[in-house]
C-alpha cells in the first residue's frame, strides 16, 4: 500500500476497508488482518437465554470490522472511527485490574458476593478477548499486544449487537476464521472466550447466543443457539422475498438503564452458587424452588441484592414461557411453519412488552401491527427500545412509514451478512 498520501477512511466504504485505512493513518503502518461481521438480531429467546434457554438469532447486512498489527509490547490499543484522534491503550496490567475486580467473593458468613459493573467499553473488551486467546493459545506466537482498528457500520446501540460482532471480527481475525466448519472446537472456544471478555470488560448488555452464531454458523442466515447443551446449529430464515424485515429504533437515541439486565445476572449467578447449577433450566421444578429459597433467606435477613420472592417468581415464569416458545420456535423453523412462528413471535413480544412496559416502543409496535406488519418484537428487553419488525413485502412500506410517522429510524434487515477474514497476523 502506498504511503504518499493520507489515508483517511470514507464513510461509503465498507467497514474492513475502512478500519484498514484508520489502522494505517493512526499507527503508520498497514494492517497485518482485518475481519469484519455482521450486527446479529434476535428473533425469539434471548430473553431467556442467559437462564438456559435457547436463541434464535439473525445475521444482519450491517457490519462492523477490525483491522490490526502485531505490537513488540504487550499492550493493545484500539483506536475507533467514532473518535479516531483518542487511541485507548491497555496494557497486560490494565487487562488484569479489570479482570481482578469483576470476580465474585465470599462474604464473612459465606454468602455469594457479585461485583458491581466493569469500568471498561470497547477498548477493553477487545483487549481482554486479545489476552484471554493469548492465554488460551489460539494466537500464534510472539507477544500479545495488538494495534486494533474499528469501524463499524451497525448503529450504536444494543439492538443489532454492535461490540458481539466486533469481538466476533476479534477472534475471527485471531483464531476462528471466516469457516467454523474447519475446526469447530477452536470456533467454540473462541467464542465463549468472546462471551467471557464480553461480560468481564464491559458494562452494556451482551448477549452470548450472538457470539456464537457469528462464529459457529458463520455462513448460514440463522442460528439456533442453546446456552444449556452448549448446542449452535444453522437454521432458515423466516425473513426473504415474501417477508421482509425492519429494525426500528427510537429517533432520539434513548435506551434503557441496562440497570435491570446486571440485577437478572446477579440473581442468576446467586442461584446458580447456590444450587450447584450453571443453568437454572437445569434445576427440576425452579420455578417454586428458587422463590422458597428465596423466602427463606428474607426470613433469616440474608437476602441483600436479591430480588424479592414475588418479583423473583415472576422473573421464572417469564424464562420459562420464552424458553418454551423458543423450542417450539425452533421447531417450526425446520418445519417451516411460518404463519405459526409469527403468531408465537408476537405472543413473546406481547410478554415483554407486559414485563416491561415503554410506552413510546409499545405505540410503535402497535402502529406497525396495525399498518400490516406480521410481528413488530422487542428488540432487546432491558437493554434497548428498539424493535425487530416483519411484514409482508406488500405491508412492509405502510409499516415503515407508520414508525417513520412516530419519530423512528428504520433499517432494514433485508440480506444477510457474512463473517469475513482478509489477511493473517503473523
């Protein structure tokens, strides 16, 4: 690559040419590897997933990409598109601070103890991904630090999943590659170190199910992702030629306090402790065995940042019911049974609607519904008010406009997008 002129990335090109660009211009040097991945949606699950249940997940035309080097140090810096002037480094030390703070303890009567929220972003779940597949031995040889750069063209928000797909590129680019098929324990394990980094280095909602779609069925258009049984398996597509589909976020930007999302973690880190569980689904008859046991630590005082039994209850049915109708979700999916799989997605948006009420989000989902739309679903509950919406080609217009009329920006979601790796870090 030329250096006689400057490099600055165009926003008309795509995410990996421009991250290569931005590598280029803010380290002086071309990038060894890029990768890019597509932002992912959910169309039914998630919201039970991190209790054991089972995603199903879609591949977006919107990407996000790293381009990167190799560092003679063991510190990364990341610089990003959005402030490319202001490189974040972080060194192996910083790496390890964050990681030290987010382990849980043991109090002085032996009760489970959960940190609070990580102060990393970005930049530091890069850098604890690059460490943790050092660590791991899925990098090649040499010293850990990296020169990252990220571009990316998947809004900032939680709705498409905007840091999974860049730890995605991440550990693509280092370990995975664009084939998971090629050596499937290495995709898995790259991804649940994603999944880990995720959760570690960062405050913001993740959710693992969209990690290991990008990484596991990289080249399929859905993905059925079971957080239990550890289970990733390609599926088709309810969205095409015949049903389109759109996502919908609020014109100025607001989402939630993901406030909620950390206390529903906490909780189920707190019973998994104390049941000897990963999984809640894994527990026979939790649905009443939690809430008592919950009732009995309120009774002995010992019940500090947990839920109440009433709220706690409420929470299990509301896991239970999705991870219900993810299965059968599933099901109809390899049956393609799809006039049955938009009236089951439409039950699961009414229950978290009903669980959390927006009530912007819940107008618009009433003015896509009415407008012809099959299915207009939260996006991610708790952690953004967007909404995942599909209609009939014909409807898909009248829908479009009706949120347009309410202040909301649509996506669309036509297409699929696909993990790709240019180059190798040597």
């Amino acid at each position: 690559m030329s250096h006689d002129h400057d490099p600055s990335p165009r926003r008309d090109a795509d995410p990996a040419a421009r991250a290569r660009l931005l590598h280029e211009r803010a380290f002086g040097r071309p990038a060894a590897a890029a990768a890019e991945a597509p932002g992912t949606f959910s169309l039914i699950g998630e919201d039970a997933a991190p209790a054991g249940g089972t995603a199903i997940i879609g591949k977006a035309p919107l990407a996000a990409a790293v381009a990167l080097a190799a560092r003679e140090d063991d510190a990364v810096v990341v610089v990003d598109e959005r402030s490319p002037d202001s490189p974040e480094t972080l060194s192996s030390e910083d790496v390890a601070r964050i990681q030290d703070s987010q382990q849980p303890g043991v109090d002085d009567e032996g009760r489970r103890t959960f940190p609070g929220p990580p102060d990393g972003g970005r930049a530091a779940r890069l850098a604890g991904l690059a460490g943790a597949l050092y660590q791991a031995q899925l990098r090649g040889r040499g010293r850990p630090g990296l020169t990252v750069a990220v571009a990316s063209d998947v809004p900032d928000d939680p709705a498409l999943g905007p840091d999974e797909a860049l730890l995605a590129a991440l550990a693509a680019a280092l370990a995975a590659g664009e084939d998971p098929a090629a050596d499937p324990p290495v995709s898995a394990q790259a991804a649940a170190l994603a999944a880990r980094s995720a959760a570690t280095f960062g405050p913001g909602p993740v959710i693992a199910a969209r990690i290991d779609a990008l990484l596991r069925t990289a080249g399929d258009p859905m993905a059925s992702v079971s957080a239990a049984s550890g289970a990733a398996m390609a599926t088709s597509s309810p969205l095409g030629r015949r049903v389109r589909g759109l996502l919908a976020l609020p014109g100025d930007g607001s989402r939630p306090d993901p406030k909620g999302l950390r206390e529903r973690d906490r909780f189920l880190a707190a019973t998994g402790y104390a049941f000897g569980t990963r999984w809640l689904t894994d527990l026979p008859d939790y649905r009443t065995r939690v809430p008592a046991w919950l009732e009995a630590l309120a009774a002995m005082g010992a019940a500090d940042d947990l839920p109440e039994p009433p709220l706690a209850a409420a929470w299990l049915e509301r896991w239970s019911d999705e991870a219900a109708r993810a299965r059968r979700a599933e099901s109809m999916l390899r049956s393609r049974k799809n006039r049955e799989l938009w009236a089951l997605v439409r039950e699961s948006a009414t229950g978290l609607a009903a669980a959390e009420p927006d009530a912007a989000g819940d107008e618009a989902a009433r003015a896509a519904l009415s407008a012809g739309a099959l299915s207009a679903r939260r996006a991610l509950s708790g952690g953004s008010r967007g909404l995942v919406v599909a209609a009939p080609e014909a409807r898909l217009p009248t829908a479009r406009a009706a949120l347009e009329d309410l202040g909301w920006e649509c996506l669309s979601l036509d297409g699929v997008g696909a993990l790709r790796v240019y180059g190798e870090l040597s």
